[in-house]
C-alpha cells in the first residue's frame, strides 16, 4: 500500500491542547483504547496564547451570589443562536471539570477558606469568571499533558491530518502527512475527536499564535454541517507578539496613538471623541467588553474598536498603544470626572495616580512582565495593535454528545460550533473540557465497530492515488505557497473581518473560489517537507469559501447587524469617518432564535439552510426514577 504506515486504534484524538487531551484522558478512564495524533506537541492556540488574566467561566462556587445549572444554562443560552441541550451540558459538568483541572494542579486562586471566588467578564451578570493569570490555558494544557503522559497515552508528534477517510458508515480512519519527510502515515479507527482548534489561519490580523493555523477544513471536506460560521470574536490585540489587549492593558488608560508612513504621530482618538474624559471613559470600559459588540458602537465602548480599525485597514496608518505618558496632553488625570464604573474602579484599586505604566504595574504587574519576557519593554516603547480575530464562536454542528452529523466524527474546543452570537468571556474553556468529556463518554457507551481491513484499504487506495497527484503537482511548481497565504489571509481581512461589506464580500469569494478551483496546479513548494504549507493553504481557503458563503447569506437575510461584526449600507460612510450619519442598523434580537448552517456540497457549491435552536431540556425527573434508570443501564444518560 504505498509503503503507508498504517496504525490501528478504537479512538483517535486529533490535537494536544487543552481540549485534546482531555478528549484522550477521559477516553482512557472509560476503557477505551485511544492515541492522539498532532502537528506539533508545543502548537496550538491553547498552550500558545493568553491575555492580562486569560478568564476561565464556571459555575459559582463561592461567595453569597446565588446560582444554579439552570441559571447558568440560560446565561448562555441567552448569548443568542446557541442550542439549550449543549447549554445545559456545558452548566451541569462546568464544577465537575473545573475541579478536576484543579485536582490535576492547575493554580486556581482561593481564599482562606476554600471558595473559589470570582468575577465577572464580559455577557456574564454572575461574577462566574477566574483566573490562573495570563496563562490560564497553558496551565491548563501542561497539567493535562502530564496526566496524559502518566497514562501512557501515545501521542504520534509532527502529523498534519489531512483527510477523514469514510466508508458507508462514517469515519474510517485519517490520513496524515509527516510534517518533516513528507510521508503519509494512515489510521484505521472508526471514532474520530477533533480537537483542532478554530480556523485560525483564515485572517492576516488574527491574534492568533503563528504556530496555530487550525484544521477544520477536515470537518468540512468529510461533509459535516457546519453552524455560525458567522459569529467570530475581533478585538484589539498587539502585533508582535499577538496577544490580546484586555482587562488592565485599557484600564490603566494608555494613549492610542496614529503613526503615518513618515513616522508622524497623532492620537486618533480625539476625532470622536470632543470630551477627553468620554474618551477615557470608553478605553477603560474597552478592558472587560474586550470582544467587539456592534450593540455598543457610537454609544459604547467598540467604538474604539472602529477607530483602530480605520486607522489600520483603511488609511494605511500603524497604530500604537503608548503606557509611557498619560493620554491628550494631560499632565494629571482628574479621575473624578470619568464614567462612574471606570472612576469607582480605579478608586478602588488605589489606581487614581500617575502614568499608565504605573497604573498597569500596580493594578497587575503580571501583565506587564508578560509583554517583557517576551522582548517588548512597555516603560520604553510603544506597543503595536491591530483589530483582530480571536475565537470563531461557530464550528462544526454537533449534537448533545459532541457527534457531528458525520457518524463517528466528533468536535471539542473551538472547532465544535457550540457557541452562538455572544458568549461569556472564558466560557471556551469550559466547553472545551465539557465538550471532550461528553465526546469520551458517547464514544464508551456507544462502540462503533472498525470497518474491515479490505474495506479499509480500498478506501485508503482511492484516498492516497488523489494525494499522489497532489504531491507530484505540488514539487512540481515554484515555490509560492508562502505568498499565496499571505495574500489570502489578507483578503480576508480587508472583507470578511468585523466590517463586511456585501460588494466586498462577494469579489472576495470569487477570488477566493477561483485560487481554491487552481489548487493545486497553480501552488507550489520546494521540497517534499514544506508539502503541508500548500496542505494549510488549501485549508485556509475551504473555510474561507465556507465562511463567505455563511456571511454572504446572513446580509441577504436583512436581519441587519448584530454580533461581532458591522455589515453596513455602504463602506463609503466608515470610510469618511463614525458619526451619527453612519448607519448599520444594529438589531440585537435578528436572528436570535435560529442557527445558520452551511455544509460543502461533493459538487464543491456551499448550501446555507436556517433552523430554530434547540431549547433547553426541561425534564425535571424525580431523583428515585432517575436513580432506578441509571442503575439499570449507566449507558442511558
């Protein structure tokens, strides 16, 4: 067969982040024999990315604020197009997973006495939130990897999946690329976990790790439906390193500054904003409503989201956060004057003095020591910022167990479409480690068994004659695939980021469509082990083409704006400058009720078809009932 290599095993987890190997810790504890399967061990966006205290978002566990699975399940039912049974999971095993995080050493800070003490983040009315610190997700991956490891659970490093292989049934296996030989290993294993990530190589300003560019055009090639593909996180994020802006880096108010092309300095922020304390005021609110909202735009604190944005897509300008001197020339703040929450805050941090720098390292040193150890000193220069993509709350479609609509095919973490339009701050974790659990749990309760070795390897045969095509074109090309992504990823950006217009949009697929029907003749690579940078290419255009197609159909549904992104009238008026006159027609409640999917149809044309959510279970059975049950069958959850 091709001298592949071919490995067998009941389950197979593709990714080593947090979600990943959770996905094999608990596929382990269940009886099944599982093995993970990643690009690369130190990759990802879970081990490689944070903020000024990366927010984990659980159910209450300490202090005298009530709450409950229920309430929790609304709050983020309640984020809009989002389904109540995945809701109603993530709410019921949040303790459960959180505490095993913690039993496992990831340092969750509590009080004297125990409690878990929180705080709230953004869409959250509950002070559900906690941190590790800026590194809350690594922690996380570092603790599951060692319990992973002490399991004995093979992880095959350095494979680029490139496709699901099925058969009648579902999955069948997976074929990967061996990043640094170019050779093709194969599995044969009738369960699949994707743990992949989000489409992370989709946008030029992402806020996503370099070495994470994410792999859901699986999902997408192997005919899962897809849902949200609409619904992203932007926010402001620095350059270099990418890391995202929020919490204390706002609310120690720092100056936004415009740099020209000769070097030329100028704070933008006052073209809006006559008062200067109106503008600080929305700055230190910009800290924990991070994610760009169009509700708060004109009126709320994404405006100042808007006004990075034009500086850097559309006047060509580089622009800078600079904690050296306080913003707008003033020598002192006169902190009385802000906005009752910025003041009160600040008041009550002790913060009412000095530069940003000195707020920053009063109120959270950490943050500071973050962007020094890694080569930017904030005492002595300036800090560069973008409007960037952050987290794709949409992903493949799944059920109340994780399965996408492809049978044996399952998603956890960022890559399962669990999310809908809003969503607490740090409630991607959480699902995460709900989302691998139910996953492990279905996968134990319900074996599918693997296909036949001779029905396995015709699949295989068909699967690897088309990649040997692909190869031969491929070393056969000039080296462009570098550029070719560069140029695609920037595209994207300029049309399908937080600003969408619908023009643009469509010149953007067609381009889009045309570079993915030139694949692969038209791409090429220098030697056998760069063949997975036209592998991201190709998947980075799949889900571009898929989100385009999402977007595109969500404008033709006048719903008007809502959600993380502005789909106005006519780009002219952004580009004239935000006042009164520019009009999006915002419509918090469009759409709310319902769930876009999308799916790649085997003619390579996109269907988009709405549905209503599905509500959250109401059932309310009495214990006893529910205790006999359980104990008759445990599989019948």
């Amino acid at each position: 067969m091709n001298n592949v290599n071919v490995i067998s095993v009941d389950a197979l987890v593709i990714g080593t982040g947090a979600a990943g190997y959770n996905a094999a810790i608990r596929l382990h504890q269940l009886g099944v024999g599982c093995a993970i399967v990643t690009e690369g061990v130190k990759m990802g966006t879970s081990r490689n990315t944070g903020s000024d205290k990366q927010t984990y978002y659980k159910l209450g566990l300490g202090g005298d604020s009530a709450d409950s699975v229920a309430q929790m399940a609304a709050d983020l039912f309640a984020g809009g197009s989002m389904d109540g049974d995945t809701a109603l999971c993530e709410a019921a095993l949040s303790a459960r997973c959180f505490l095993n995080l913690c039993e496992l050493g990831v340092p969750f800070p509590v009080d004297r006495y125990g409690q878990y003490v929180g705080y709230k983040t953004d869409h959250d009315p509950r002070a559900r939130a906690t941190s590790a610190g800026p590194l809350t997700s690594k922690f996380m991956t570092e603790v599951l990897e060692q319990e992973a490891a002490r399991r004995n659970i093979p992880v095959y490093d350095g494979l680029y999946a490139l496709e699901v292989l099925k058969d009648e049934g579902g999955v069948c296996g997976l074929l990967c690329l061996e990043r640094n030989t170019g050779n093709l290993t194969a599995f044969h294993t009738s369960n699949l976990i994707m743990a992949t990530g989000g489409p992370a190589g989709m946008y030029a300003h992402s806020v996503y790790p370099h070495c994470h560019t994410g792999s859901t055009s699986l999902a997408i090639l192997a005919g899962a439906e897809m849902q949200n593909m609409t619904h992203w996180q932007f926010g402001l994020a620095s350059v270099a390193p990418r890391w995202n802006v929020s919490g204390t880096y706002m609310q120690a108010l720092p100056r936004f500054v415009s740099v020209d092309e000769d070097g030329v300095e100028y704070e933008f922020l006052s073209d809006f904003f006559p008062d200067p304390y109106e503008a600080l005021s929305c700055v230190f609110l910009k800290g924990y409503q991070w994610p760009f909202d169009s509700s708060k735009v004109l009126t709320g604190s994404s405006v100042i989201d808007l006004l990075v944005y034009r500086q850097c897509v559309l006047l060509g300008r580089r622009v800078y956060l600079d904690f050296r001197a306080n913003p707008f020339g003033l020598t002192e703040i006169d902190f009385d004057r802000l906005a009752p929450e910025a003041r009160d805050y600040l008041h009550g941090a002790g913060a009412c003095f000095g530069t940003p720098l000195e707020r920053l390292l009063h109120m959270n040193a950490p943050a500071y020591d973050l962007y020094h150890g890694k080569g930017v000193n904030l005492k002595t220069e300036m800090l560069e910022i973008a409007l960037c993509a952050q987290h794709c709350n949409g992903g493949v479609a799944v059920d109340l167990w994780w399965q996408s609509s492809v049978p044996g095919l399952f998603a956890a973490g960022e890559c399962a479409g669990t999310h809908g339009i809003a969503r607490p701050g740090g409630s991607a974790l959480n699902a995460g480690q709900v989302g691998s659990l139910r996953a492990a749990q279905y996968i134990a309760a319900h074996p599918r068994p693997q296909c036949d070795e001779p029905t396995f390897s015709a699949r295989l045969e068909q699967v690897l004659s088309a990649h040997q095509g692909y190869e031969d074109t491929l070393l056969a090309n000039p080296d462009n695939a570098d550029a070719l992504l560069a140029d695609a990823r920037r595209r994207m950006s300029s049309f399908g980021g937080a600003i969408r217009d619908r023009l643009a949009m469509e010149q953007a697929l067609e381009q889009t469509e045309q570079a993915l029907s030139a694949w692969p003749t038209g791409v090429g690579v220098c030697k056998a082990e760069h063949l997975y940078k036209a592998y991201q290419y190709r998947d980075t255009l799949v889900c571009q083409q898929l989100c385009l197609h999402a977007m595109l159909d969500y404008a033709a549904q006048n719903v008007g704006t809502q959600g993380s992104a502005l789909y106005p009238c006519a780009a002219g008026q952004l580009r004239a400058g935000l006042d009164a006159s520019f009009r999006f027609s915002p419509d918090p409640a469009a759409c709310r009720d319902r769930v876009q999917q999308v799916r790649l149809l085997s003619d390579g044309t996109v269907a988009a078809t709405w549905r209503p959510v599905r509500p959250i279970p109401a059932e309310g059975e009495v214990f006893e009932t529910l205790w006999r049950r359980f104990r008759e069958d445990r599989n019948v959850y």
